[in-house]
C-alpha cells in the first residue's frame, strides 16, 4: 500500500467526480461503450461472422427454398395446371412400379378371394387379359378365404398392392370389396397417391370385367370384343401453389439461426469479462453499474439494428417474396425487437455461467431449443391455433403463456405470418397498419367478409397477429433486462459476494449514503463486547509488536467512536503524508477486521447443485492495524495467510463478516462509504486484469475515464505513466502479446491513474526481472 504517483492527473477532480453521479454516468458510458466496440473492431474476424452470418444463412435458406419448389413443381397439386388434363385410370399398374416394392422383389399385383369360384375365377383371369399390359399368372394370387389372405399380408409387407374380396348377396350376384394400403407413399422427392395409384385402377378394372361379362352372356363374344371402357381422372385447373408452411418454417429457422451467432457472442463476452475479473477491475475504479450494463446494452441493440438491416437487405438482394412484398419497416422491427428481446436474455443466462467455455455451449442449447419450439410451431400450430387456445382442455392456455416467455416463439408466429401473407405469386403480403387488422378469429363462415387475395391478406382462424407479437417482444427485452441485473445482484459473484434477494426494497441501495464514522465504529465496539463472529484465536500467541499494535488501535478505537482524539492523533504523520481534507493522520485503519467463508458446496455453476461439501474457514482472523499516510505498508505471510482477502476487504471486492475499516476517515461498511473511498485509491490485483485485444493506452484512457480523469487530461496521463513504467515504445501494442512482468507493468500503472490517496499493490513485481523490482520502487 502506497501514495498514488504525484503530478500524474488531477485527484481532486477524480474525487470530486466519484461524488457526483449525474457526472459519473455519462462519462464511465462513454468509456465503456469506446472499449466495447474497440474489442469488437479488433476481434474483426468474429465480428466479421457475426455481420455476414445473416447473408450465409439467408442464402442456405434459398437454395433449400429453390430445390423445394423444383421437387413441388414434380406434383400435380403444386405445378401450373392451367387446362385439365385426363389421366387414364383404367388399367392397373406392375407392383413392380410401387415406390416401396422396386424391381427386384417378388411382388403380386393382387390378391382376390376366394378362388375356385367360376364366376369369379372366370372375372379375374379377364382382368389379367385385357388389362394394359396384361398381367401375368404368376403376379396374380388366389385364396380361399378372407382370414387367410389377411394372414398372408401381415406376413409378407410390401409384397401386393392389394387385394379384392368378392362375396354373393341375397340373389346371388357377385359384390366386391377393395383392400389396399390407404398410406401416401414418399421416395427421392416422389410422391404415390394410393387412390389413383391402386384403389382407382382396380375398382375400374372389377367394374369393366364385370360388364364384359354381362355383355358376353347376353351378346356373345362380338359385342364383348367392341365393348370400350376407358374412365379418365381429370384434376381440376389451377395455378402454380407454393407451400405457405414450407416457405414460412425455411425462412423461421434460418433467421433465427443467423440472430443467434449474436446471442452466443454477447453471452460469452459477458462471461469472459467476469471471469477473468474485469468487472471487479472496473468496480473497484468506481464503475456504476448503470453504466456497466447501459453500455452493453447500448452497443449490442446497435449490433442487433446492423444484424436486423443485414437481414432485410440481404433478403431483398436474394429476391425473397417474403422480404419484397412485406413492409420493410415491420421486417426491421421485428428481427431488431428479438435482437433486443435475445439480448437481454442472454445477459439473463450469463449470470449462472462462471466460464466463458460454458456459455458457449449453453448458447447451442438454446439454439437446439429454440429449434425444436419453432418445429413444434411450423408442424402442429400449437399453441396459436384457436383449436388449442379455447379448448375446453386447460392445458392449451398454458402452453400459450409459457411459449410467449421465450423469445424466439414470437418471432416464429410473425415469421409463419409474414410468410402466409406472400405465401403466392399474387399474395401482396402485409403493410404496417396491417399488423393487428389481418388477424380474426372468426368461426361462421357467413361472417367471414370477402376481400381480393391480390390486394389484402387476411386470416380468420388468427388469434395472435403480428403486432402483438412486437409487443411481446418488447416486454421480453425490459423484463429479462431487469432480471438480469436482480439475479447478478443476488448470485455470488466470482468471490463469493452477494445482496440479499430484497436488496431493491433497501433505501440504501437506492440512495447509498456514507455511514457516520462514530456509528460504524460504535458497532464495532458492540461487536467486541458480544464476542460475535470471533474468529479462532491462533495457535502459539502473537508477536508482542502485533499485540502492542492491537492494543494501541482498540484505545484509538475507543476514542474515536466516543469523538475524542488522542495522543496517537496529535503526533505528526510521516514526512509527506500530510493531512490535506483533516481526516487524521492515517491513510487506512482497521479494527477487529474478520472474515469467513462459510461452508458451502463447489458448483460448477452458479445457482447450479452442490458438487462437494466444504467447511467454514476464518480467512481473517481479526486484524488491528493504522497505516499512516504516505507510508509504504507490506503484508507479509504464506499462502492463505489472508493478504488478498484483506486487500479484498479494503477495496469492497468482498464484505467482510466482522470489524469495520476507516479510509480515510471514511468507514467502509455501507455502499456509500465506499463510493466515497473508491475515488481516493488504486488497486493492482494478484493477477493481471486485462483485455488482450487492447493497447497499452487504450487500457489507461478507459480505467482513467472510468475513475474520473477529465477527456482533456486522461491521455496526457496515460503517456506519462507509461513512461514512467517504461512502456512508451509498447504503448500501442495489444495487451495480449506482452510478457508477464509488461502486464504487470501496465497492472501497476492502471492503479496509479487519477493520483490516488491509497494504492493497494497484490504481488506486484510478479513476472518482473530484477530491474523491474527497481522501476517498481521509484
């Protein structure tokens, strides 16, 4: 612990800043968001992703579009039918031609029952002769009975397409009954309709037979040979129809999967940042959080407003219906909207991340998820089918409400809309003042008005347009925004500190003020006195100096909280710690401070299960101490002697379970003693707290700005502590690519910034060479 570095910037104006909020916003905003987008333009290759994964996406989404269209433009129900067109359904075809059956496999063409009948034996072979080609014999299977071919189909799948099954009424007459396979059947982009496949061709052919019989017994042979049977199917005229779920349930996927490259992004370098402990950093030069979470918000809703007009261009430029017909400014808003809504979300997830790899994963799942939700969307229409929602059923209200908290449900119904609405070649897709007005429920068909599907779309059978769905969206944007910040408040954070889950209700939380110096300590004497949260005395007694400290601080203690001062007060401080603001002559003064880490479980998460059980452990054990100003002050000790924690304590990173700590004059126990401290002093972690993608002086400018460095004196400061720790010719050289004892160079420096009154140093000449120990001392 040491006097800042004199002469490098104006701490007046740095503690002049942390005291006023309506100047700490806007400037600690303006720094973080410059580090953002400076992280971002130098991760250029993942941003470059990030920007061009729309057009990737989109362009996968077309040609899967375009080959779907060819293999429709194969079936009569889809292509251009603008004459009809007679199909000869007389003839029955090879089971050979079956998709299922192929080539190569024995097959029948039918099965017929019962056999050594005349009539019908004789009706059959009829069949088989005059069909087109005949059949063979051996195509053609004969049973006695019912039972026994239905035993022999269950059998043998796939091996006959079907069977006819004649029986004799009342007065003799032959009738018959067809069995087939009534299962459209789908190979390599070809469809077969059992009806005019099988079902057709065979009742023609009983029917035919059957006449011919009838003209051979009345006519003889002559007539029967003229007989002429030739029935045609005829499809009824229509024009090209393209598929409105295939299109719509295309583009829903790929969009989303072109916005979630974002998701993945923001949720790691969320993670990342608090991993590595550059949020702690920040806090400790007395970041707000308004502006931490203000400036990620700000510069991710730019991000997503780029990623959303990426969308809409790229869809115009590949000549999507779906991009050209729908209102351009409906489109944007909408993919921007689930921008913002995924945005926030992901801030919401990244609070239970503790690495950054995680979250990397974490976003896949989403991703997976959120498909499967779309797919249970685009196939079943649930839950926005009125069939679901005002079923008697209670369970189709409830899926409703639970798919509207996710924010890719919304944007999937709008999608399917939007898609509806260009769905063909004449739909004129939806305009703004359109996004509610097209959606009705409407059950009687009389009360269904006509409109020209040339120029309106409407739906009747709509109970969530897609106005409602940008609301939605919204709400989802501010609702897991504010979740975010309440759950990174009551979760541990990366040390373990917490707000307890009422924090929001807490006046001081709102309007943190400076506890009084003579109540703080007050509670510190109360503590003493109850004996509460003791630590275990240590083994082997103290030294005696340490005991003298003790007890020389308990008596200042004494005095301090009864508002008298002492002998020990009077004395001068050491030559160059003068005593500017009245405060005393102490830079920092503990009483009884105590800390413990209680028992709990190792997670791999936070909020995750116990993974291993761990017991209380005293980190603290009670410390009584002064350091005077401008006095060089070591902890000495071996590891997990408690050195971090204590310097932890100090600078508000972690609370401390006991005892009470002046700054300055300034108790460090609430909120707002704290934001009173944090402008006064300078922390270099244990470890280097750095962004790799960041400069030497850009690291300087950002923290500086963020402590309350005016804009006119923060570079100038930054070139001369750079100099000062010989960094000038790597000034503008990215962090990641300095050696250990180069960081931790840039670490000292970054605690000098804004000439602080208290300069915590943790290890500071690791990874130095021996010169460095010299610089260091200077």
């Amino acid at each position: 612990m040491a006097r800042g570095c004199r002469g490098c910037g104006d701490g007046a104006a740095v503690r002049a800043f942390g005291r006023m909020a309506s100047r700490r916003f806007p400037q600690q905003f303006i720094a973080l968001l410059y580090k953002n987008a400076l992280v971002a333009w130098r991760s250029r290759r993942a941003t470059a992703i990030r920007l061009t994964a729309p057009f990737v996406f989109l362009l996968l989404a077309l040609i899967i579009n375009l080959a779907l269209e060819a293999n429709n433009s194969t079936q009569d129900r889809y292509k251009d039918t603008p004459e009809a067109v007679a199909v000869d359904v007389s003839h029955l075809p090879s089971c050979h031609a079956d998709l299922f059956i192929g080539k190569t496999k024995d097959c029948f063409d039918f099965l017929y029952t019962p056999v050594g009948d005349a009539d019908v034996d004789a009706l059959i072979e009829r069949v088989r002769a005059n069909n087109d080609p005949p059949i063979p014999p051996e195509r053609v299977l004969g049973m006695a009975g019912r039972n026994e071919s239905d035993a022999w189909m269950l059998a043998n799948g796939d091996a006959a397409l079907g069977a006819v099954h004649f029986s004799r009424d009342a007065r003799g007459n032959l009738q018959y009954i067809l069995q087939s396979n009534s299962t459209v059947k789908y190979f390599k982009g070809s469809f077969q309709d059992p009806t005019s496949f099988f079902q057709m061709p065979l009742m023609n052919a009983i029917a035919r037979e059957a006449a011919r019989g009838a003209i051979l017994r009345q006519k003889g042979p002559a007539a029967a040979a003229e007989f002429s049977w030739a029935p045609r199917l005829v499809t009824y005229p229509h024009p090209y129809l393209l598929s409105t779920s295939m299109l719509g349930g295309v583009l829903a996927a790929f969009i989303f999967a072109a916005l979630m490259f974002s998701f993945v992004t923001q949720m790691t370098s969320l993670v990342s940042e608090r991993e590595v402990g550059l949020r702690t950093a920040l806090r400790n030069m007395g970041m707000l959080d308004s502006a931490y979470w203000g400036s990620w918000m700000a510069f991710d809703a730019t991000m997503a407003l780029v990623g959303a007009l990426l969308i809409l261009v790229f869809g115009m430029v590949l000549q999507f219906p779906y991009f050209l017909r729908n209102s351009p400014g409906l489109l944007l808003l909408l993919f921007w909207l689930f921008g913002l809504a995924m945005t926030s979300y992901s801030y919401c997830l990244s609070v239970f991340m503790k690495r950054a790899q995680g979250a990397v994963y974490l976003g896949f799942v989403v991703f997976v998820v959120g498909w499967v939700f779309q797919t249970v969307q685009i196939a079943a229409a649930l839950p926005y089918h009125p069939d679901y929602y005002y079923s008697k059923n209670v369970y189709g209200r409830v899926f409703f409400w639970v798919f509207l908290l996710m924010p890719w449900n919304p944007l999937t119904k709008a999608i399917i809309d939007l898609g509806a609405a260009t769905s063909s070649f004449e739909s004129p897709g939806l305009r703004w003042h359109q996004r509610y007005s097209y959606c009705r429920f409407v059950l009687d068909d009389a009360e269904q008005y006509a409109y020209d599907t040339r120029t309106e779309y409407r739906d009747y059978q709509c109970i969530y347009p897609v106005g409602q769905a940008l609301v939605t969206l919204l709400v989802q944007w501010a609702a897991y925004l504010l979740l975010a910040i309440y759950l990174g408040n009551v979760l541990p954070n990366e040390v373990g500190a917490r707000r307890p889950w009422y924090y929001p209700l807490l006046p001081s939380y709102w309007f943190p003020r400076p506890r009084a110096r003579g109540a703080a300590l007050k509670t510190v004497l109360d503590q003493e006195a109850r004996g509460g949260a003791r630590a275990p005395a240590a083994e082997g007694g103290g030294d005696e100096d340490v005991a003298a400290e003790e007890e020389r601080m308990r008596a200042l203690l004494a005095a301090r909280a009864e508002g008298r001062d002492t002998a020990e007060e009077d004395r001068p401080a050491t030559p160059g710690g003068g005593s500017p603001d009245g405060a005393g002559r102490y830079a920092a003064e503990l009483y009884g401070l105590r800390k413990l880490f209680r028992g709990g479980c190792a997670r791999c998460c936070r909020g995750c299960a116990c993974a291993r059980a761990r017991g209380d452990f005293w980190a603290i054990k009670g410390t009584w101490l002064g350091i005077e100003r401008g006095q060089l002050f070591c902890l000495l000790g071996p590891n997990g002697a408690g050195k971090t924690t204590t310097i932890n304590c100090l600078t508000g990173v972690l609370p401390f379970t006991g005892g009470d700590a002046l700054i300055y004059g300034e108790a460090i126990s609430s909120e707002g003693g704290l934001d009173r401290v944090r402008p006064l002093m300078g922390v270099c972690p244990q470890f280097d707290v750095l962004w790799p993608e960041l400069s030497g002086t850009e690291h300087l400018v950002i923290y500086g700005l963020v402590k309350g460095v005016p804009f006119s004196k923060v570079r100038s400061q930054a070139r001369e502590l750079l100099d000062k720790v010989k960094l000038t010719p790597a000034a503008g050289v990215r962090s990641g690519s300095y050696s250990g004892g180069m960081k931790r160079r840039l670490s000292v420096a970054i605690a000098l910034l804004g000439d602080p009154q208290i300069v915590y140093l943790d290890e500071p000449t690791t990874g130095m060479v021996r010169g460095g120990f010299g610089l260091l001392a200077c």
